[in-house]
C-alpha cells in the first residue's frame, strides 16, 4: 500500500486478545483500541439450552482491535493480525483497511500524521507514571 494513514479495523475471536496484542506490539505498534462485539458471518450461531428451551444464539461474541497506523507498513499489520488470529476454523474473523482523511491530537491541535506519531519522551513520561502506579 502507499504512504499515508489507514485504519485498521480486526475483528476476531475474544481468546485471541492477548496474541494479537503481542504480535502488534512485536511490530511496534503503539496504541489500539479494542472494543466488545458481537456479530455473525458464516458462524451464524449457535443453539443452547437455556432453562428447558432451546435458543438460537444468532450473534456470537467477538473483539474489534482499530489501530491508526502511519509508521508501520499496513501490510506488516495484516501480516502480524493473520499469524496471530487465524485458528483455520470458521469465525476466524475479517480485518477492513481504510485510508484515513486526517488525524487531529486534541491536546496539542496537531493535524495529519504528527497527531499520530509517538514521541519518544512522551512514551517514557507514560511508562514512568504506570511504574509509579504499579498497574
């Protein structure tokens, strides 16, 4: 893909959480956002028993990980996603790529990829106060 800044939207299966976050990590991405879904494609559900009745789970629980990505490859992104999520089972999930118009960093009124972008010493000052609160 060419230069500029994407959206990578991956939705995937809630036990592949921590793997993903791993791989990303792994290829230096800095910040995601990882939100609780559900849905269905294919696996279109599930029957339980529920009570003495049988439900129909139409929509099955899954994790949407968005990351904004500008210095690390799209593909290197989908590449790290696939190892890390691909089980070959049906449900695996779906990443979407879109090209993202522009960035704005709220605290600073940066535009473009500088809103993005980490800055090493801000990225020290963080992992300072999280040692400090011991999280």
């Amino acid at each position: 893909m060419s230069t500029g800044i994407y959206r990578v939207e991956i939705i995937t299966r809630p036990e592949r959480l921590e793997a993903l976050k791993e791989a990303l990590r792994a290829i230096r991405v800095t910040g995601m956002t990882v939100s609780q879904v559900y849905g269905c494609g294919l696996s279109t559900g599930l029957k339980e028993t529920y009570r003495g009745q049988q439900v129909e789970v139409s929509l099955l629980p899954k994790i949407k990980v968005e990351i904004i990505v500008y210095e690390v490859a799209v593909d290197d992104v989908i590449d790290a996603a696939i190892g890390a999520c691909r089980t070959g089972q049906i449900g695996d999930g779906k990443i979407f790529v879109t090209e993202v118009a522009d960035a704005v960093r709220i605290r600073t009124g940066e535009r473009g990829a500088a809103a993005i972008m980490d800055r090493p010493s801000e990225r020290e000052l963080v992992e300072q106060r999280i040692a400090g609160h011991n999280l």
